[in-house]
C-alpha cells in the first residue's frame, strides 16, 4: 500500500496501519491541519480542562462556619468570654458564619445584655445563627434574639422573658456602722427597687420584639408574660423559627454565606481566669499538677446581684429573704402582679436572677 518513499499523499491508511507512535502523528497532523480538526481538538482540551476549572472555582468557594456553646448561667464571665470570643470571630477573614449552641437558664441581666449586644454586633459582618440544645430561658434567649435565625429542637425549653429581683433587705438603724446616705445599707427603697426591675424588663422585651420583628405571634404583653415554651410551640408562636439541631443551623449559616463547601470549627469560649490559670499550670514546678477551671477559685459570684457596693451581709441577707418569703416580683412601678407571675418572672424555675447592677434576666 506504500511506496518506497512512504505512504500516499493525503491517505492515512499505511499509517494507522503502522506503529503505535505513527498513529498518533498522523492523527495530531490531521486534527492541526483541517477545519474541522480544530474544532475536535478545542472540544478535547476544552473537556480535559473543565474538571481544573471546576475544582478551583469549588475550592475557592469554600469557608468556615464556627460553632460556638453557650452553656450553664450566665455571669460577668460568661459574657466576657463569649463577647471576647465573638470580637475574634469577626476579625478572623476566614470565618463566613457562626452558629451559637444555646444550653442555658439565662443568669446576670448586664452580662446576657452584653451577650446579646455582641450577638447584635456579630449579625451585622456575618451570618449569626442559635441552635437551642435542651434551654435556652431567660437571659439565654436574650442572647438568642440578636442572632437571625433560632432553630429548636422539639423538646427544647425556650422563652422566659421577665425579671426576677430580690427586693431590699429591711435594715434596722445602728449605731456601729456609718454610712454616706439614707439608702447605702439597703440599695433604695422597694419602689425604687421595682422601677429599676421594670426597666430592664423593658429592655429585655424591646429587644425581643426587635429581633424577632413580624416573626413573632404574641403580642408585647404576652411576649412580657415570662411564659415557657416547647420547641414546636416556640415555632408555632414566633419565638422560634424552625425546628432542627445543629447540623441544620450550621448548614443554614452555611448558605447564608454562600458557602457550597465549608469547614465546621468548634470555638469554645474561655475566660481570662481560665486563661490564667492555664498560664500558672505550664509554668509551676510542681511535681504533680492537675489542670482546673477558673470556675475552681471564683465559683459562680458572677451570677449573684452586684449592685455597687453593696455590703454582703445585706446581700445575703436579702437573698434569704427572697427564697424564705419568696418576695422575688415581676412588678412596676404602678401595679404589682401576683405571687405566680413574679415566679415566673425570669425564668420560669431556669434559676437567673437580675439586679440594678448585675442580676438576671
């Protein structure tokens, strides 16, 4: 089929039937030398050159969703830990979205302000989701409105807005002890006392009805109530917006972000103590060292009413009070509701307390 001097001129014949490595050539002059071979080689490179593309632009896309607990009371630092956590968070370019996992009876009332401020704050540069884990009462809700989206599981325990505030202590006059003013031992009168109690309540249902906006069913009195709720109740009347667990507020962060392809980091706050104690553990000498909370040596004081101070043995005078007499109210300054509801004002049995200067919401 060939001549002396190769194969024919325009026939690929001789050559396909020739070695391996002459088809090939043959078959790369074609495809370089006709019309239509380039366009079948532009086809070839285009599909062996896809797969590159897709895999950057997917590996561009991708991002982090930070995972960040929120359990036990809520104290001083608590609120400094998780506020500290969330400043890093938005300075951190390669978080996209965070979601708060909620496990708590609410506590302090400043401190779950703080927390729902810093909430507020974080919503704003990124997509900030709650995941309520069993409870999420009183100033743990507080926190949870300043984030967009709550996710409840069905059993979950949610809601709780209200106020619980041990009243003053009536204090005798005495002799031993000095003061600058009338109302230094004992903090104010009981209607000073209540105003101050309504204010924060106030604040506590502003923020509700503002964070929850058109979502919300109940009206401001009932939102005021310091009612509880299951998950599929706290759905059905707003104060919950969907039912599921972790893995669904995170993939809810998730696309809020844009992300199609993402890393989940689970940020665990911690407080300075905490920081510091780990500080004194890799630094002693010890023998034998075992590592402890900051919890070991400050305990939760944090949670107890901090009014500017105060003498503790009218703190504790008055919080013995209010457990013995069960004087804790929900009150203003004009009515005072009735024994249930100030029961109920904070927590509904979640255990937060608030005062003018620190105390529970």
């Amino acid at each position: 089929m060939a001549g002396e001097d190769g194969p024919d001129d325009g026939s690929l014949t001789a050559t396909f039937e020739s070695s391996p490595a002459g088809r090939l050539q043959a078959l790369g002059e074609f495809l370089v030398g006709t019309y239509a071979g380039v366009a079948i080689l532009a086809v070839v490179v285009g599909l062996l050159v896809a797969p590159i593309a897709a895999t950057v632009a997917l590996s561009g896309s991708a991002g982090t969703v930070a995972v960040v607990p929120v359990e036990g009371g809520i104290d001083g630092g608590t609120a400094v830990a998780l506020t500290t956590t969330l400043e890093r968070l938005r300075a951190d370019p390669d978080v996209d979205a965070v979601v708060l996992v909620v496990n708590s009876p609410g506590g302090s009332a400043p401190a779950s302000e703080a927390m729902y401020l810093e909430a507020d704050k974080t919503a704003e540069d990124v997509p900030v989701v709650t995941s309520v884990d069993a409870i999420a009462a009183s100033g743990a809700y507080y926190t949870a409105v300043g984030t967009e989206r709550i996710f409840v599981k069905p059993s979950s325990v949610i809601g709780s807005v209200g106020v619980v505030f041990p009243p003053p202590a009536q204090i005798e006059p005495s002799d031993s002890l000095i003061t600058t003013g009338p109302n230094k031992r004992s903090g104010g009168s009981e209607r000073a006392w209540k105003y101050k109690t309504e204010s924060i309540k106030r604040a506590f249902v502003s923020a509700v009805m503002r964070g929850r906006g058109d979502t919300l069913e109940l009206s401001r009195a009932e939102a005021a109530s310091a009612e509880v709720f299951t998950g599929v109740q706290a759905v059905e009347n707003g104060v919950a917006d969907e039912l599921g667990g972790t893995r669904d507020a995170v993939e809810y962060a998730a696309s809020r972000a844009g992300l199609s392809r993402y890393d989940v980091r689970v940020v665990r706050p911690e407080s300075s103590v905490q920081f510091l104690t780990r500080a004194a553990y890799l630094a002693s000498d010890a023998p034998e060292r075992e590592l402890v909370s900051g919890r070991y040596f400050v305990g939760q004081q944090g949670g107890f009413p901090n009014v500017l101070m105060l003498p503790p043995s009218v703190l504790r005078a008055s919080l013995a009070d209010s457990a013995d007499g069960d004087t804790g109210t929900e009150s203003t300054p004009e009515n005072t509701t009735d024994a249930t509801t100030a029961r109920n004002a904070t927590g509904g049995g979640a255990g937060a307390t608030a005062t003018a200067g620190g105390g529970g919401s």
